[in-house]
C-alpha cells in the first residue's frame, strides 16, 4: 500500500461518483480557481460530457483555458465556459444571470452552488466585517449571494425541470453549520464570532434546500440538495489559505506542513466527489444533506420546517432590499 493511503487510511476513505453521459446538459458551478472543489468539480462534470459554465472572481479566462485544455478530445468530452461572478455583489449576480440567458439559451439542467469563503479561521475579529451594501461577509457571500443568483436562475432551472425531467440545485455547505442555530439565525443583536457566522451561513443554506424542494419539486421536477464536501477530515484546497491572510507566520508554518496535509487530507478531486453525486446520481435523493456520497444526518436545528418557511420569507425581503438597493 502507498505510503498516502496508509497515512489516510484512519482519517478517510473517499467513495466516487459513478460516471455519468451528460451530453446535452448545461450545468453551472460557481467558485471555480485554480485549487479548488469548484475547479474539479467542473473539469470532471465536462470530463463526462456536460457543457459547464464556470465562476471565478477574478481571471475567468484563465480558468476556463486552463479547464478546456486538460480535457481529453473525445466526443464524449463537454466543454467550458465562464464568466466572472461575485456573490457580495448585487449588480454582478444580475449581470451574470443576464450573461447566462444572453449566451447559454434558456436551458439550465444543473447549478453547483460551490462558492463560498471561510475568513477569520485565527477567530481575530472583534466586530463582524460587511460587504459594500452593509452585510456580514460571510451571510453575504455564502448565503444571500447563492440564494439571490439561484433566484435570479430559477425561471430556466424551473424550465429545464418541465421540460427535461428534471433539474437540481446543489448547494455546497459544512459540517460546521452545527456552529449556527436557528435561535442565534433570527437574533439580530447576537454577539459576533466569525465561525459562529460562517455556520449560520451554511445552517440557512441548508434551509434553503429544503424550501427549494418543498415549494418546487412536485410542480417542476425540481431536486435540492446541501453536502459537505468529502468526507468527515476535510479536504485540501484553496479556501484555508484565504482564510490565514496577513498571518504570515501561521501561513509559513501552513507551507511547511503543506506536503503532509496534502498526505491526510481529501484531494480537491476528490472532495468534488459528493456534490458531482448529488449533481448526476438517479439514486440521490432530493432534499437530502449529504456526505461522502451517502444520505447523512445534520443539525437538529437545520431540519426545522418552520425556520426554513420563516428564513424564506425574510429572505425574499432582504433580496428586494438589494434589487433596490
């Protein structure tokens, strides 16, 4: 056995998605740098034949060369696409949805809702830190941002439901929405703590899925579903290095155990694994959170139906604050 999958051997054992024929599908996945699950989620859904448009904040052109080129020229092989999206941005998630329909057609088969940033892991922050329009960054980005782009997607996933059988909705959270309550989620005047925050992120995110099933599965052939990525220690990519700027100690200390971490951890490959499961299996189920592949149990607090409804209707007023914004 290599000297890799002794050392991983006790921490995780990845199950993988089974291969898929997405010829014909147009799917979505957001947060798409270099390192990241959202990159190797889409290199291998266009690996499989899926015509996949890809996000970044930044040098989205260098990401989608990079993507194309390390694909196989097969006919069974998609292509990719992409256009620059970021999710703290009203006026960028409009534009977007604007470029999609413009250039993509009215069909939506799939949106991986991947993006998302974890800041603060050093727990430094005394006060919550906003986005321009007045938002805590993490509630911002990792939630308001996804809902408010699924929203603006929604007519042509509806559409593609119709008419294709089917259409889904992943969205990529975290164990960590155990950090989040749904006490703390409608208390305004709570005390800040960023990890807190970035759990309640992934907490409303997983409400979110089960709405988007509830409202929209039996009238539109609509399937939701919230993961982590991975299994349960973790994945190696791009998204710690963020979180550990200007800490530049820690951040060499981090490149030094690099090669080890890398040893232990899931690759971004296959940390990509569930939400390509979610995004292609017949056998996952709609509304399910998932991990490593297999149906999983989440917080007591985030299979509460009356805080879903609850967070759905004050959300629809914050997303009108910002349209008009």
């Amino acid at each position: 056995m290599a000297v890799r999958e002794i050392l991983r051997k006790p921490f995780v054992a990845i199950r993988r998605a089974e291969r898929r024929d997405l010829r014909g599908k147009h799917i979505i996945v957001t947060g798409c740098s270099a390192g990241s699950l959202g990159y190797a989620t889409a290199q291998l859904l266009a690996t499989w034949g899926a015509k996949v448009i890809v996000t970044t904040r930044h040098a989205v052109r260098e990401v989608v060369d990079a993507l194309n080129e390390s694909l196989a020229e097969d006919a069974f092989t998609g292509n990719v696409d992409g256009h620059l999206l970021d999710l703290s941005s009203a006026e960028s998630v409009d534009g977007f949805a604007r470029w999609y329909a413009h250039s993509c057609g009215e069909r939506l088969d799939v949106l991986v809702n991947n993006a998302g940033i974890h800041l603060d892991l050093m727990s430094q922050w005394k006060e919550p830190r906003l986005s321009a329009d007045g938002h805590e960054i993490h509630w911002r980005t990792n939630y308001l941002g996804t809902v408010h782009l699924t929203h603006k997607l929604l007519p042509l996933l509806q559409r593609s439901g119709r008419d294709a059988g089917e259409a889904r909705v992943v969205n990529v959270v975290s164990q960590l929405h155990s950090r989040g309550s749904n006490e703390l989620l409608f208390d305004a005047n709570r005390a800040y703590e960023s990890w807190q925050a970035y759990g309640l992120s992934k907490l409303a995110l997983i409400h979110f899925t089960s709405e988007l099933h509830r409202r929209f599965f039996t009238t539109d052939n609509l399937k939701s579903y919230s993961l982590h990525p991975a299994g349960r220690s973790g994945t190696y990519t791009n998204v710690a290095s963020k979180g550990l700027e200007g800490h530049h100690f820690i951040e060499a200390l981090r490149r030094l155990a690099a090669p080890l971490e890398r040893l232990m951890l899931a690759s971004a490959e296959e940390g990509a694994q569930t939400q390509v499961y979610c995004a292609t299996s017949p056998a996952a189920v709609s509304s399910g959170y998932y991990v490593n592949c297999e149906v999983a149990t989440s917080s007591d607090d985030s299979r509460s139906e009356a805080a879903a409804r609850r967070l759905w209707d004050e959300t629809l007023v914050q997303l009108a604050r910002l349209e008009n914004h």
